[in-house]
C-alpha cells in the first residue's frame, strides 16, 4: 500500500492522471483491509517501530516528488529560472532533514507519543472533575437523607438538598 502511495505522490505532478486512479485504489484497499480486519484476521501484536518505518517510506515519496519536480523544471525551463532553483533548494533541505533525522537522529523529539500523554493528561483531568461532581452529589446526598440506595432515585440526588425536602 505504501509503495502505491509512493508511485502516486511523485508521479502526481508530471502525471496528474495518476492522482484519480491511486485515490480508487486506496479507498478499495480502505475498505477490503477494515473488512478482513473486523472479520477474517484473529488479533495480532503490532511491532512498534512500524510507524516509523511508514513515515520514513512517506519521506521518500516526497523525495522522489521532490526529484520529479527539478527535472521537470530544469527540462521546462531554459537556464536556470526562479522556479528551478527553489525546486533546487527545497530538495536539497528535504534531503539534509531527511538525512538528519535517519542518520543523526535529528527531529527525533517530534514523536506522536508526546500528543498521546497529553491525551492522556486530559482525560485524567475530565476524570478528576466527574469524579468530583459525583462526590459532591454524594456529600448532598447524605446531608438530605437522600439515597438511591435507600429507595430514593438518581434525580433526587441531583436536586438541592432545600428543593428535595
């Protein structure tokens, strides 16, 4: 799937006929892949450093899109126009990124996992305020008598304690 990916990203610009066809294909793949994983796969344990490997694959897409676009341009372009150098210079910073990172393990510190703490963090936070709402309804609760245990309903313990007697 990801070599399809690929093929459709760097040839998007020379070819822009690909774009449509690699977009079927994904959302078939899309939906034959939820299908047999709802269905027909038994649960698996996922290696974690496939993510990874799926972003370092996507980065040479935009490589090769990025090699695409300077011989497109340099064949287009007599000399050397505006548009050919800056297609020059962004390829030549992709590839020092790009090169930072698998080699010298440069943009290491911008992982997903870090957005997942804070995920975390904020729903510990909601947690914490309904747990205590509901200790406050409690503390309401037994001042007023009122209990669902004790035959009371949950509304009754919603209420102010001066309404509910």
């Amino acid at each position: 799937m990801l070599c399809i990916t690929a093929i459709t990203v760097s040839y998007s610009i020379p070819c822009p006929l690909v774009c449509p066809f690699g977009l079927v294909y994904l959302f078939l793949k899309h939906i034959v892949d939820r299908y047999n994983i709802f269905f027909a796969y038994s649960p698996s344990r996922i290696n974690k450093h496939i993510h990874g490997s799926a972003v370092t694959f996507v980065l040479w897409a935009v490589i090769l899109l990025q090699f695409n676009v300077v011989f497109f341009t340099g064949l287009r372009a007599e000399g050397f126009s505006p548009m050919f150098i800056f297609s020059c210079v962004a390829l030549f910073l992709t590839l020092l990124i790009f090169v930072g990172r698998i080699s010298f393990g440069w943009f290491r510190h911008l992982k997903p996992s870090k957005y997942r703490r804070f995920k975390l963090r904020a729903a510990m936070l909601e947690r914490q305020e309904a747990l205590d709402v509901f200790q406050g309804m409690v503390r309401q609760s037994s001042r007023g008598g009122i209990s669902p245990r004790r035959g009371g309903s949950l509304e009754q313990c919603t209420k102010p304690s001066h309404e509910s007697q």
